[in-house]
C-alpha cells in the first residue's frame, strides 16, 4: 500500500502577479516548502491564494519570481508537465466516464496501457477506500465519495505536489472532519508534499505542518499553527486566525521582550510586541483573545459593564462594554456552575498571564 | 385549516388556457396534413380513384429517387460544413471575454436579421461568373477564365452553410457553456495535451449541442426553398423544388402531395436518427 514516491520540496522564489489590468494579484512570495510537509495556504477570499496555487499549478505564469520543484525550475513547463496532482473544490470529476476511467485517465494520457490502468486505478480505489465503484458514474456517488475519487485522480499519476484547492468547502460538518483525517492519513503514507488552500482557519491549523497567511496579495506570516496562533507577527494575522478583542493604548514603556501599554479603557498590562521594538509614548492596539481575559475581583484590570452572555455550551461569552465605549468579549470557561452574569452588571477584567496579549502599532 | 381536498393540485393550471392555440394548430396543421394524406390515395388528378399510384409512381421512377437522394445528401454536407466551420466558433465564444462574446454573438446571429432573400442574392453577387471571387483570382492572375461557382452543388452548399450556420452555433455554444471549465484544468493537470483533452473530454461533453444542432441544420438546409432554388438554379432539383414545380406548374396535386409525405417521412426518419442518438448520449451532458 505504501506508496514511497518521498515529496519533493517546492520553493516559491519572489514570486508577483500582475493582472492584466495592472493590479497586482500576489506579490513578492517566498515559501520554502519541504519535501513531505502539508502546508496550508489560509486567507480571506481574494488574497491571492487561489492565483498561487494556480501559478504552482502552471495555469498562470507569473510576472515576476520562480517555481523551483525539487531540483527543478518549472516556468517554463506547462500545466501537463509538471506532475502536479490537483484536487479541485468542486472536484471536477468528468462526468462521462466511469470512477476507473476517471482515477486512470491520467495514465491513459501517459500512454499506460489499459490492463494496467485498471489494474492500478482498482489499487487506488482500494487506498481512497472506495473499492466497489469503479463502473459507477461520478454523479451516483456522494460528495465526500466524490472527493475520494479526486484524490485517487490526482495521485495516479504519483505527483511530485500534490494541490487542494479548497477541498473541505463543499462537505457538510461530519463528512469534513472524516475527510481531514483522511487526507492527513493519505498524505503521511504517500508522502507527498502537499498545499492545500483554504479560508477556514481551523482547517489550516488542524491540517497544516505550517500555515501561510495570505492577505491582499501579501504574505502575513509562515510558520506553524502555534507560531501563528500565539506568536502572530500582524495585526491581521492576530484578528483573522481565532477572535480577538482590539484595545487601544499607549506604551509607557518597552523592550525587546515585554511592553508596559496603558489601555484608554483604563488599566496598565504587559504585552508582548509583536513586530521588533516599540516606541515609548507611541499608539497600539492591543490585541487579547476571549478566551485570555478573565474577571477579576480586585481593583486590577479595567473596568465595564455586561452588555450580553452567550452559554455556547463549553464555554460561556460574555459581552463587555468598556469605560472607553470599546466592546470586549471574554469567554469563560464553563467549570462547575458559572454563574450567568446579568446585563448591566458592573465588572473589572484582567489578562490572565502578561505575555498573552500582544501589542501593534496603531496604523492611522 | 381542516380537511382540504387531498389531490387538488395548487401549481396545475386549467387546460383552458392552451385551447385557442389547439384550435389553431388543428385548423392550420392537422386539417392540411390530413388533406394531403387524402389527396396523396388517389391515382388521378381529378381526385376521383383511390389507390396508391402516386407512391407506386415516386418508388419506382429513378429521377423522383435521385431528387430525393441528392436533397438527402445536400443535407448531409451542409450538415457537415457548419459543424466543421460552427464549432470552432462556439469554441472560440467560451474562451474570450464579455466583449469579444458580445462580438461574436452579434455576428452568429447578424444573417438571422436579415432576410433569407437578401443573403441568398448576396452569394449570387459573390459566387457569380463575373463575382467577387471570380473577380479577385482573375485580377490576381490565378485563373484564366471565371470559374463555375453558381449553379453548382458547391455553391449551394456554401450558401446554404452560411444561412444556417446560427441554428448550429448556438446549440454549440450552449452546450459548450455546460461544461465546467475546471474538467479543462483537470484534465491538462493529469498530462493530457490539448487534442486529448478535446476528443476526450470536450467533444463527448458537448455531444447533446452537435446532436441539436445538427438537426435544426439538417431539417433546415433540405427544405430551404428559396436557397437551394437561387443558388441552385434550373440545373439543379431538390425535393422543395420538385415538390413546387408538381404542384404550382403541373397542377398534378396527388403526385405533389405524395412527394410531400415522402419526404416528410424522410426528414422524420432523419431526425428521429438524430434524437435517438442524442438519448443515448444524454448520459454525457447532464450531471
């Protein structure tokens, strides 16, 4: 079953695109990507990251930079050369030709002949754990059977890259996480080298060795999901993956490590820099999940008022007003009987530990 | 609420509304066709012997068969020529963008515009002895004396080609709009090269557009009165034209309305060729 093509690394060198109008689509990429991993490529719809994956892909050459596969620069390769497996979001099975002809399609167009196609499209099916449909026609099987057959698809024709584009997007919840697992299960045996483009971000950082954040053409950050859940290097990076309470301030005082910012909703708290050193006297925003706010019964922390308490089951959110007019969410969670807190209750909120917060400097 | 009656169907409309319709197509169609049936079984002009003469007469004359064999085959090539000329082009519209389909678009439908009369006298100007291609080759040296392009079957078929050419574009471009791109994508992705990806995906893809539009095109070129009869000229006989000259000049109206029936049956047995092998391939374009 093994299948020991090792994953070739994929580097991404500098890479711009420009579209024809002139606006720039990704600019100025680098991922070094290695053999072997699953790399997620997260953003918000029109960040770019469907445009790279199609430049990967060969479909668009870019204006500028290289695709470098192993060893090789493939610019100048077309889509049909590079040996790059793509699982397309809506599968794009063809819909004429039976799940074997389909998973062998590839090897057809390789010249393999047809005993062997069936052969070792059966040996795939056997693999996606869909060995029985071989003479079905794709639109008489499920979504998720679907996605299977697209996956075998695309590693019949053993892929240096293996691409997914969106693939989770169209399955409904419980069929996602099965599929997840399935992947991640495909993927550690093959070995494959794998991107899978995404807007969820619980998809990126369940799935992902590393996560790279895409926003308008830019990339945000790469690095593993911890880096980029904890240790986020933008402001965007810290709002887009998980939730986060924005606060306005000003540091008193700061180095490398730590920074002393007073919040305009009336506390002192350390945060964690974010990007290089701050300057003193100099605006931030303080970003603090939900879920790192806590309510305090001493003078500490800052002052609000409860607007709203949400109990979602494990954790209960409640909404807080600041002094300054800011709303803050804190989520708690629900150990032993939390008490619901009524609105209009006044209450004081402190970070639970001083490194949890991280601090940007405020863009005007 | 309560107990409402279970099969009254909210959403089915009275049959009413379709009557005044009905009553036309019987009138105006089923009456007619009725009539030449009737007048076909006779054996006389008058009208007064029934019998199967006029059939006996078309099935066994070789001049009546050879009319209706070249109308057959006229519709074959001009059949032919606008799938090889038509889907390039609805190729083509699905692969640029908005503007250049408006573009495109305008000119498939342009000749529809225009009067069948109208473009058929334009190809006589183009296709004449002393016409704009006759015209061309000899100014430019490459032939001698005007070549026969009017009053030729190549002549008809070209001109018949570019009058019907829009019934079979646009089922084309249709069914070629179907298909998702993305199957273009995938199949590149797995290695295949673009001949591959069109005779194995593409053209099976849009089988169910070539099949209707081969029909429309067909149906169309063999009963083309007016083009077959311009461009065609007195040498040359297609089945509308026999079919005028037994009726109109001879009067011979059984015999006329035996040819028609034939060929009504011809044109049928054609078609009904084409929507068979369009059911059978009604399995490739939906999904």
């Amino acid at each position: 079953m093994a299948e020991a093509q090792g994953g070739r690394s994929l580097v991404v060198d500098a890479v711009t695109h420009r579209y024809p109008s002139g606006a720039l689509a990704v600019e100025n990429i680098n991922l070094d990507i290695k053999g072997g991993e699953i790399i997620a490529l997260l953003g918000p719809s029109g960040c770019g990251k469907t445009t790279l994956l199609r430049i990967i892909a060969g479909f668009i050459a870019q204006s500028q930079g290289r695709i470098i596969i192993g060893d090789d620069i493939v610019d100048a390769l077309p889509p049909n050369k590079r040996a790059v497996g793509i699982v397309f979001q809506n599968y794009a099975l063809f819909p004429h030709l039976s799940i074997s002809e389909n998973v062998g399609y590839g090897l057809a167009a390789r010249g393999v002949d047809k005993a062997t196609r069936q052969r070792e499209a059966q040996r795939l099916l056997e693999l996606v754990q869909l060995p029985t449909m071989s003479e079905r026609l794709p639109r008489q099987l499920s979504g998720g059977q679907q996605q299977r057959v697209a996956l075998a698809r695309a590693l019949a024709i053993k892929p240096s890259i293996l691409l997914l584009d969106e693939p989770f997007a169209a399955l409904d919840k419980n069929l996602r996480l099965d599929m997840q697992i399935e992947i991640k299960r495909l993927q550690r045996v093959s070995g494959i080298t794998t991107l899978i483009v995404t807007h969820d971000q619980e998809e990126a950082l369940s799935m992902a060795d590393r996560v790279a954040v895409l926003s308008h053409g830019k990339l945000e950050q790469f690095g593993t999901p911890s880096d980029i859940y904890d240790r986020p290097q933008t402001l965007f990076v810290n709002t887009f993956v998980g939730s986060s309470n924005r606060m306005p301030g000003v540091v008193i005082s700061a180095d490398r490590s730590a920074a002393k910012v007073r919040l305009d909703a009336g506390a002192e708290i350390i945060a964690r820099p974010a990007a290089g050193t701050l300057t003193e006297g100099g605006r931030v925003t303080v970003c603090i999940r939900p879920e790192h706010l806590q309510f305090v019964g001493d003078e500490s922390g800052f002052a609000g008022v409860v607007g709203m308490s949400l109990p979602l089951g494990a954790t209960v959110v409640h909404e807080v007003t600041t002094a300054d007019g800011f709303g803050v969410k804190v989520s708690q969670a629900r150990i032993g009987e939390t008490r619901a807190l009524e609105s209009g209750a006044a209450v004081r909120l402190a970070p639970l530990a001083p490194a949890l917060a991280n601090a940007f400097p405020a863009t005007l | 609420m309560g107990a409402a009656p279970a099969s009254r169907d909210v959403t089915s409309y009275g049959m009413g509304l379709a009557v005044p319709l009905a009553l036309f197509f019987l009138v105006f169609f089923v009456a007619p066709l009725l009539q030449l049936l009737w007048l076909s079984l006779h054996n006389d002009t008058a009208g007064l012997h029934w019998g199967l003469g006029q059939y006996l007469h078309f099935l066994t004359d070789p001049f009546s068969l050879s009319v209706l064999g070249s109308t057959l085959l006229l519709g074959a090539e001009v059949t032919a020529v606008c799938l090889v000329l038509g889907f390039p082009i609805a190729w083509l519209y699905q692969r640029v963008g908005p503007k250049l389909q408006t573009v495109i678009i305008l000119i498939v439908l342009l000749p529809l515009l225009t009067s069948v009369v109208v473009r058929t006298f334009a190809w006589i100007v183009i296709l004449g002895r002393q016409g704009i291609i006759n015209a061309t080759l000899q100014s430019l040296g490459m032939i001698d004396t005007p070549l026969k392009l009017l009053y030729t079957q190549f002549g008809v078929v070209i001109a018949l080609a570019q009058v019907q050419m829009p019934l079979m574009t646009l089922p084309l471009i249709t069914a070629l709009g179907r298909i998702d791109p993305n199957l273009d994508d995938a199949s590149c992705s797995l290695g295949a090269g673009s001949w591959r990806t069109f005779f194995r995906v593409v053209l099976p893809l849009s089988l169910p557009g070539i099949i209707a539009g081969c029909t429309l095109t067909y149906a169309a070129a063999i009963t083309a009165f007016i083009t077959q009869s311009l461009i065609g000229g007195g040498q040359m006989l297609f089945m509308p034209m026999y079919l005028y000259q037994q009726a109109s000049t001879l009067q011979n109206w059984p015999f006329a309305s035996a040819i028609s029936i034939i060929f009504l049956l011809a044109v049928l047995a054609v078609v009904s060729v084409f929507t068979t092998l369009g059911r059978l391939s009604r399995g490739y374009g939906g999904a």
